[in-house]
C-alpha cells in the first residue's frame, strides 16, 4: 500500500521545485561569473555601438535596455536573486520530499504570497510566460490547500515520514 503523501501531483510539485532550484542556480552562479570576469562591460559597450549604428527604432529601444540592464550592479541584484529563489526552492522540494508536516503550509505560503505581484505583471505586461507562472503558481496552492489533510497530525508526524512507512509502520518486509 503507497503511502497517501506518495500521489503524482505532490511528486510533480517536487520535480517542479527541485528543477525550479537547479534552474535558477545555473543561472544566478553563471551571472555572478559574468560579471566577475568583466563581461558586464563588454555587453553594455556592444550595446551603445548597437545603439549608435542602428536605425530601426525596435534596435534602439532593445539597445538602451540593453544599457540599462547591464550595469554590474543590476547583474549582481539579478544574480543575487536568483540564487536566493533557488535555495528557497530548493528548501521547499526538500522539505516536500521528507514528508515534513509543515512543508506545504511552507509552499503554500511562499508561493502564494507572491500572487498579487505575480498577477499584476501580468496585467502591466501581458506575456505567455508571465501567465504560465501564473497559473503554475496558483495551482500548486490550490493543491496543496485541497489536500490540507496530508499536513495534519493525521496524515503526517511531526518528523519525516519516510515513504517506506505506510501510516504508523514498516511496510511488510521492509528492515
């Protein structure tokens, strides 16, 4: 008998943060080695010769972002923000994956705290990356709090509640 914590969506949940980390990870650690090389001011030079020599508007527009965004201290932000997201993910498959009784309390309430901000830039700035989040985010809520039950005393111990134990012991067979 499968342990009642052990359903697909709760597995999808943990995937989902685990890559989530990894992801951000890769990115925040490969920011931060960008611009400690000293790529941060190649990238804003390209971008004023791109603006100087460009006629199109769209080419001048995309070159003064460019400018902007490349100056080391908004790289370090992004990349330092990166790496925070990611360890907080990180924290949350984990503590998912042990089984914690208050790991969902735990995504639920990172996750969901960052809907109003999430949903507003979507509403500023409409894109269809903007509203997968979206909807990523708000249906990991909507299932962890569905199935509040797994978070109780009932459904889980104080402790980790390893996936071998089915609801107050070893399974048949299992050391």
């Amino acid at each position: 008998m499968r342990h009642q914590w052990d359903g697909p969506g709760l597995r999808l949940i943990i995937a989902f943060k685990f890559l989530k980390a990894l992801i951000e990870m890769l990115l925040g650690v490969s920011l931060l080695l960008f611009v400690s090389a000293g790529f941060a001011q190649d990238w804003t030079r390209s971008a004023a010769e791109i603006r100087h020599h460009a006629t199109e508007a769209w080419s001048i527009a995309l070159a003064e972002r460019l400018i902007h965004a490349s100056t080391v201290r908004n790289l370090l932000v992004v990349a330092v923000a990166l790496i925070a997201d990611a360890t907080a993910s990180g924290i949350e498959g984990w503590a998912l994956q042990r089984r914690y009784r208050w790991s969902g309390w735990l995504v639920v309430g990172t996750t969901s705290s960052f809907l109003p901000f999430e949903a507003v830039a979507f509403l500023r700035h409409p894109s269809l990356s903007r509203i997968a989040f979206l909807l990523v985010n708000a249906l990991i809520v909507a299932y962890l709090v569905r199935r509040r039950r797994l978070f109780t005393a009932a459904g889980a111990s104080p402790e980790a509640v390893p996936p071998e134990q089915d609801q107050g012991g070893p399974r048949a067979g299992a050391a």
